[in-house]
C-alpha cells in the first residue's frame, strides 16, 4: 500500500492494526458471580453491521463459554471471516470462542474510529485471506494484526469519524424501519389469513413436497463457478431468512434438481439451532442465475390450482403454521420437520379472489420493505468499501 504525495505532505503514514489494536484475552469461569449476565455468540452477531442487536442469557441458558469482554469492545467473527460480522458491545459480557474480542491501543487513532476499520471490506478481505482450516477456516489476531492501512493525522481523523457517524446514523435508522416493517408483514400475515373464519383444510390437498438432491460435499465451493446450490442461507432470496454465503456447484448437473423462477421451498433444517428459521419458505427470483434444490429444503410442487403461489408464501411466514412445525420437530441437537409434517399443516383456504386481496397488500407490504433494505445496502456499500475511510 503507498501513501499519494498529497497524502505524505498532510502527514498520513502507513501503520499495522496491531499499531492501534490488541486482542482482549480476559475470561471467567463464573460470569453471573461477577454481575455478568449476557452472552454472545456468532449467531447473534449479524454480518456487516457494527450494532449488536441480540444476545443470550447466562442463567437460562448455561453457556459453556469463559471469554469475556467490556461495553466499547469489537467482537470479531474469527470462524468463517468471509460473514463479515463484526459489531461492537454495549454491555459487558461473556462470548464464544469463535469471537476475536479487540480493543483500541495506543493513541495514535480515534478509538472511536476503530469499529469502522474492522467493518470496511479490505480489513475482512485481509481477514480471509490469511484464514486457515478448511470446512471452518479461522483467523488469528495474530494474521489480523499485520493488515497495514493508511493512517492520516488527528484534524483528519475527527473529519472522518463526523463521516462514519452520519453514516451510521443513516444505517441504524434504516434498520429501525425494517424492523417496523417486518413486524408489522408478520402482524398482517396472522390477520389476513387466520383471522377470518375461513374453511381450514390439510396443505396435503393442495401440495407434494419434495426432498432436494445430497451433493457431494467435494463438489461445493465458495468460488463463482457454476451455479448456486440454495440452502437455508441464501438471504437474498425474495423471502429468504438467514445469511450466508452462496455455494457453487462444480460437478455434473441433474436437471431434476434446477430450479425455475417462482418455485418456492422450505427450509426443513433448522441450522441456526433455535428454531428461527425452521419451515420458514424462500422463492427463486427471476435471475440469470441458476439455482440447485440442496436436501436440506422442501420443494413445494403444486397439485391444485385452488391455492395461489403468493397465497401460500405469506402463509408459510405466518406464526400459526411455524409454531405447528417448530412443536413437531425432531433432533436433539439440530431440528428438523420433513414433507410428511409440513403437508399435514392446516390452511385457511378462502376463494380465490379473496386470496389475491390478500396476497396483494401483503406484496405490496413486502415491496415497501425492499426498497428500505436496498437503501440500507447502499448506505452499507459505501461504507464497507473503505474509500472515505483510507482516503484511498
């Protein structure tokens, strides 16, 4: 990395995270002893977002963790760097080992800047980069502390950070109006559909569910070749509901398993292991992308044309049907439903005009809140990017 002439004559210099930055390596055997009684792990972090939004708690869950950290720390995802999630604390508490806790050194940078540097994109493309293992690859603070940034002098650094609040302050008002709005789409999902006494009859009348295809673990790969297998993580599917990063498929593709605009599937796996995405549906989009039906999902294959596609999305969101899943579902660790259990779930199945009013508010609903995540992303490109930040 060099430094433009304009940049040397202000006064910047090149310096190490490990400069400005230092793992906190504190831990505790009996959190709730010392007043501590949160706990957060990597499913609480969400990716490239600096606010800490949810965390566990200690006395209902009995977490096995030591590691503590202070309201200011950063707690970096060191497993998976590629999720980008970082975020900062705002209590004290107890994490996963799986979390680089960081605080700022030194005072050579604004601390305040520091949450800004971890979250830009050339700190976590550094970050997987020099990441090791293979199914789970990790960083070390180790690797983290070596990643080199252009550091400009103090007058420059207050400039910046006025930057970085405002913009954070655009991000964090964002995502309070796509809470709203998810709350309500939820609220009037239950209304609309199971509010009126409408007939109820078994989803087996209207549909087949089918299993997706067992892929060999050596034929998926992070790389963009080929086309994306869909899993429980594909979030940027219209209606998908958790985050990931997609996987590629290399290897010969069986045409039963491409999947076509509009087909809709359920997740049967629940992979965040507390029920938040169990039976929820995602919808492929119109893409030139092609996708691939994984195993871990319910295909839903149409058999009457007495239930509408937009109809039945909105109803597999809806909480009714969700807690009939989540209630029937097996495994200790990892739960799951199957095609059996999601086709013996209760419908409420009115005419079919009363299903298109239905659905079209609710799309309508839905429409709204893309347009508030699409100015999110935008807000958040442009602050990952790092260009504001490095003066790059």
């Amino acid at each position: 990395m060099q430094l433009t002439e304009k940049q040397k004559s202000e006064g910047w210099r090149i310096v190490k995270f490990g400069d400005v930055a230092q793992e906190v390596k504190g831990s505790t055997k009996d959190p709730l002893s010392e007043g501590i009684e949160r706990y957060v792990g990597l499913e609480h972090i969400d990716p490239e977002s600096l606010r800490l939004a949810r965390y566990g708690s200690i006395a209902e869950d009995n977490p096995t963790f030591t590691k503590k950290f202070s309201a200011g720390d950063i707690l970096f995802g060191r497993r998976r760097a590629y999720l980008k999630k970082a975020a900062v604390a705002d209590f004290d508490g107890i994490c996963s080992g799986d979390i680089t806790v960081i605080a700022p050194k030194g005072e050579d940078l604004l601390p305040d800047l520091l949450p800004f540097i971890v979250q830009s994109d050339p700190f976590f493309d550094w970050a997987v980069k020099h990441s090791a293992g293979g199914l789970s690859p990790r960083t070390k603070f180790k690797s983290l502390a070596e990643f080199e940034f252009p550091l400009p002098p103090r007058p420059h650094q207050v400039e910046v950070l006025s930057r970085a609040n405002f913009m954070k302050k655009l991000d964090n008002q964002y995502s309070e109006a796509l809470t709203s709005g998810f709350r309500l789409l939820k609220m009037l999902q239950e209304e609309l559909i199971w509010g009126d006494k409408t007939e109820v009859k078994e989803l087996s009348d209207f549909i087949d569910v089918k299993h997706g295809f067992a892929f060999k673990g050596k034929d998926i790969i992070d790389d963009k070749i080929g086309p994306i297998i869909v899993t429980p993580g594909n979030y940027h599917l219209y209606g998908g509901y958790n985050t990931d990063k997609d996987r590629y498929f290399r290897g010969e593709i069986n045409n039963d398993y491409v999947l076509r605009a509009g087909d809709i599937l359920i997740n049967m796996t629940d992979l965040s292991k507390q029920s938040d995405t169990l039976g929820l549906p995602v919808k492929i989009p119109e893409t030139s992308e092609t996708y691939l039906h994984n195993q871990r999902l319910g295909k839903v294959i149409k058999k009457s044309e007495e239930l509408i596609d937009d109809y039945l999305f909105h109803y597999l969101c809806t909480q009714t049907y969700r807690s009939k899943i989540i209630s029937t579902a097996t495994g200790s660790t990892v739960k799951h439903t199957s095609p059996t259990k999601i086709q013996k779930s209760k419908i409420p199945v009115p005419n079919l005009e009363t299903q298109k009013r239905i659905s079209v508010s609710l799309n309508s609903l839905r429409l709204m809140i893309e347009k508030i995540s699409n100015s999110k992303k935008s807000i958040n490109y442009i602050f990952r990017k790092g260009e504001w930040l490095y003066g790059i």
